[in-house]
C-alpha cells in the first residue's frame, strides 16, 4: 500500500491497474491499426492487381497513349534524321 499526499491509501492493485491502461498497447492508436487486421496488405495487393489489369489490357487507355506517343517519337526521330542527313522521306 502507498500512503497519498491527501491521506488517502492506494493499494498496489490499482496502481498496477493504471500502469497497465497506460501502457502502448491499448493506446487509441493501437487500437485502431488493429481494428483491420490484413487491411495494409489487402490495399497494396488490390493496388497491384488494379495496376496490373490496367496496363496488360490491350484496350486499355494506357497502353494506346503509350502507343501513341511511341509512333509519334518514331516521326519525329525520322524527320530528324532526314533533315540532317539531308534526305527526304519517302512517305
């Protein structure tokens, strides 16, 4: 038992309990990155399919800007090098 500074008695029983309610563990935190387990890797997995669907998918918007900008560099690198080689393209 401990003697208080107002008179009072505190066994050691509540003084553990306290400690206890205060530890990390049951922090508000904690409580709520535990409310899901499997949420974290659940997101990234999802996020990977999401991602993956997306850019294997010959329809997909991606790949045709992709495609897009692949034969427009091509252009450009043609005309470049007609230009300074002094050749004209044949088209």
């Amino acid at each position: 038992m401990e003697q208080l500074a107002d008179g009072g008695v505190r066994n050691g029983s509540s003084a553990t309990n306290q400690t206890t309610t205060k530890h990390p563990v049951f922090s508000r935190r904690t409580q709520v990155r535990n409310m899901f387990p499997g949420f974290g890797i659940a997101l990234i997995a999802f996020s990977g399919y999401v991602a993956w669907d997306n850019l294997s998918s010959p329809n997909s918007r991606t790949i045709q800007e992709l495609r897009k900008q692949s034969e427009e560099q091509h252009k450009q690198k043609d005309n470049l090098l007609a230009w300074v080689t002094g050749h004209k393209k044949h088209e």
